[in-house]
C-alpha cells in the first residue's frame, strides 16, 4: 500500500474484494478484506478491527471501511 496526497492507495485485489462486498453484501468477505488489507501493509487497527468484529453480522446493511475504500477508485 502506498500513500499519495495523504490517503492510502490500495492494491485492486482489496479493491476488487471491496466491490464484491458492496454488490452482494457478503459480509462474511470481511475477513477476507482484513486479510488482504493485511498483505498490502495495512496496520490501521481500527480498519481492521472493524472489518474482524462485522463479518458475519448479517443486519448490517453498510461498511464504512468498504465505502473507504472504494471512494478513491
């Protein structure tokens, strides 16, 4: 992951996992998102505390980190 202007730029793996989430509520994917946000050297503990607490909740209707993410396509 690199930063430019300030915000993180994310690999499109992490995006394209973001947009799955997004498209079809899969919320379990959450882990999935945490894990790779992980890989490409996300150390935000609130991010991915969020997405390890919220996966499997399914009466969420939204995810913040999610919709992070996918505003800097």
């Amino acid at each position: 992951m690199q930063i430019v202007g300030g915000y993180p730029v994310y690999s499109e793996l992490v995006h394209n996992i973001a947009r799955r989430i997004r498209d079809t509520h899969d919320w379990d994917a959450l882990l999935v998102l945490a894990d790779a946000l992980e890989e490409d050297g996300c150390e935000n503990r609130v991010m991915l505390d969020h997405l390890r607490e919220y996966a499997h909740n399914d009466e969420s209707m939204y995810c913040w980190v999610v919709t992070q993410i996918l505003e800097r396509e």
